[in-house]
C-alpha cells in the first residue's frame, strides 16, 4: 500500500521510514506541500497521507482541503503528524478532516499501531466502494438492457390495439392499453436511471446549445396536458419576459421541467392548480412549479433530492424517486441550484413550489 509523506523534518522521516518498510508500506516522502499535491495526484492517489500540518508553502490544511475535495472515488485515509502545541489545533485538524492526530516526538510502536489501524480502514472502506460500484454498475447494465425489449413490447402493444393482428375484443384492446401505460412508466424509470449513472459517471455531453426556456415549457405543457385536464388541474404559465435563452443539453433541461409538472401533477387532487411560472432576475432565471396538492413537509424537503427518496405519502403514486435527484445533478451540472420550497402549515392541502435558478448568458 502506498503512503505519502510531507514533511521537512527529516528526523521524523528517517524514523518514519523504518516503521513503514517495516509494515510493508511504499512511501513517498515529500518536503513542500505543493510537492505532495503533485505527487499524490502522479501517484494515483495513495490511500495513505501523513501531512506536517505546517509545511513550508501550502499548510496542510490546504493540503488536506485539495484532498478531499479532488473527486477520485478513492478512499484518503489522512494523518497529521505536528509538534505538540495547543489543543485547539488537535481539535480545528479534526474539524478540517483529518482521520488521525499523532503529536512528535512519536513512539515508534504507536505509530506502528497507529498506522496497523489505518490499513484496516482504508481495506475495508476500499472494499465497500469496490463492491458498490459493481451494483451500481450491475443495475445499470440490467437497466440498459431492459429498454430495447420494453420499446419492442410497447410497439406490439400499439400494433394489437391498432388491431394489426387481427380484431381484438373490446375488453381485450382496455388490457392492452394498462399495459402499455405500465410500459411507459417503467421506460421512463429506466431513462432516468441511465441518465442518472451518465450524470454520476460526468458523462454529461458538452453539446450545450442555446436553448429558448419559453419554448421548452410550453412543449412540457402540451405533452402533459392529456394528464392534467383529465384531473381537471387548472394550470398555467406566467412569465415576465418574453424570451430566455440558457446554454444547456435541451433534453435536460425539458427532463427538468417535466418532471417538477409531472410531480406536481401526481400529487395534486383533482380540480386544483398548477403554475409554472417564469421570471428573469438580472442574470439569471428562476423557474417555479407551485401547486395546490398535499404539499411536502419541511423536514422531508432537503430529502427528495436524494436519490430514491420518496416522502412517507407518496407511496401509493407511480415513481421510483429519481425525477429530483435527476434535476437536481442537471440543475448543479450548468451551474445552478433546485430547492423544495414546503408547505406553510401542517395541513396537507396548501401546496409546495418546486424551483431551480440558472444563470442566463447574455
Ligand atoms: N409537487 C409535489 N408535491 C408533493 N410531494 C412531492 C412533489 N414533488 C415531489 N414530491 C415528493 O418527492 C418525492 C420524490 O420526487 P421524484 O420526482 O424524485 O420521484 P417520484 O416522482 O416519486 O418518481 P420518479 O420521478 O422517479 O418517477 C415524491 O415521491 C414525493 O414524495
Ligand atoms: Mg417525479
């Protein structure tokens, strides 16, 4: 297993040296923190560091920050190795992140210990990650190869109903039509969850194009309108300019948009309202969905953005949990933000805003 040191006292590397042949660690020994940051990066990240906290040109905490914020889908096991001083800075290298504090001079038999310990950690930790990845990957193989039978099974259906094999009873052509919704909600679960694992993998596509908002809501609106004047929703669009052009993936960001209507559609009683509302504030655009439904309460609202959450109500409506968790790595990916505005009160019945912002190039 590979470790990086940075440190400039070389009494302490030499030490440190021994112990870590010793238990089989490879080490890199660095003296600056900008030489360590290099090093960890053209190492493949090893999985263990002992930073000096006071190195001579970035600090460690710096060190420590670059660490944890550069994204690998590796596990840092972190140590600081300081001068003996203040509690405060034992406690302020805890908050920063670190995994461990180890105070010089050392005993070489506890850092030994010490160091016995952080293996554990980081084979354990590893293997987790390992063995997520693959059922991540495993669903979204499984997922992949689901959709062509499902297009192909979606089209029989039509062809029967169209009475392309023959002519079909009347009660024959009701089953075929249930079935063919139930095929549309699982396709389009299975799209989300492809799109998902795209945004998850930073497999975003870079064909970002200027895109005109107004348009992509009022397509959103007309696809849905077969749902929501058979609920009998009042719903409409208001809007305070007349035109609003964001560089983003056009599909993404109707999937936005479909889905907070979707959602507000789905958790809307019949004979309520919807308003999708539109409003340029400087440089930026801030897109609401409110309805009159049962609304989501306040502790429950940061939740649905994660993935497959769903509030305690919601069981009983078609959906996987994804919609938001999907908007909300579209939303992030062009720079934005989406949030759950609640309900106001404890009674079901007041509605909730769904809105994400943007920013808008001019
Ligand atoms: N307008 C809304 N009113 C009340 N609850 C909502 C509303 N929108 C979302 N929610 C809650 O947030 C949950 C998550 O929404 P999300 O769109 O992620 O998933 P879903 O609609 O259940 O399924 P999917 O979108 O994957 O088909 C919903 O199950 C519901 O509990
Ligand atoms: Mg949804």
């Amino acid at each position: 297993m590979k470790i990086l040191i940075a440190d400039k006292d070389n009494q302490a590397v030499k030490l440190l040296d021994l112990i870590l042949k010793e238990l089989k660690f490879e080490p890199i020994v660095c003296n600056s923190g900008e030489e360590a940051w290099r090093r960890f990066q053209s190492n493949n990240f090893p999985p263990v560091l002992i930073i000096d906290p006071n190195l001579p040109d970035i600090s460690g905490f710096e060190l420590l920050k670059r660490v944890r914020e550069s994204k690998r889908g590796k596990v840092t096991y972190v140590i600081f190795l300081a001068p003996r001083g203040l509690r405060e800075n034992l406690i302020a290298a805890y908050n920063a992140g670190v995994d461990d504090y180890i105070v010089k001079p050392f005993y070489a038999e506890e850092m030994k210990a010490r160091l016995r310990s952080a293996k554990r950690l980081v084979t354990l930790q590893s293997n987790l990650l390992d063995r997520n990845i693959l059922l991540e990957e495993m669903v979204y193989a499984v997922t992949h190869d689901m959709r062509t039978p499902l297009i192909a099974m979606e089209m029989t259906g039509k062809q029967a109903q169209e009475g392309i094999y023959g002519d079909l009873p009347e009660s024959y052509k009701k089953i075929l039509k249930t079935t063919e919704g139930s095929l549309k909600d699982l396709l389009s679960m299975v799209d989300n969850l492809l799109r998902v694992a795209r945004y998850e993998a930073g497999k975003i596509e870079r064909n970002t194009e200027p895109v005109d908002l107004l348009k992509v809501c009022q397509e959103c609106l007309d696809e849905l309108r077969p749902i929501y004047e058979k609920k009998g929703l009042n719903v409409r669009l208001l809007q305070d300019t007349l035109e609003v052009k964001l560089t983003i993936v056009r599909q993404d960001l109707k999937r936005v948009i479909f889905n907070l209507l979707d959602n507000a559609i789905k958790f809307t009683p019949a004979r309520g309202s919807i308003t999708l509302s539109v409003q340029k504030v400087q440089d930026k655009v801030i897109v609401g969905v409110q309805d009159s439904g049962r609304g989501v309460r306040a502790e429950e609202a940061k939740e649905l953005f994660n993935r497959f959450a769903r509030a305690s109500g919601a069981r009983h409506a078609p959906g996987t949990g994804l919609g938001l968790y999907m908007c909300r790595r579209i939303i992030e990916a062009h720079g934005g933000i989406i949030d759950c505005i609640p309900r106001k009160s404890e009674g079901e019945g007041t509605g909730t805003t769904f809105s994400f912002m943007l920013p808008v190039q001019n």
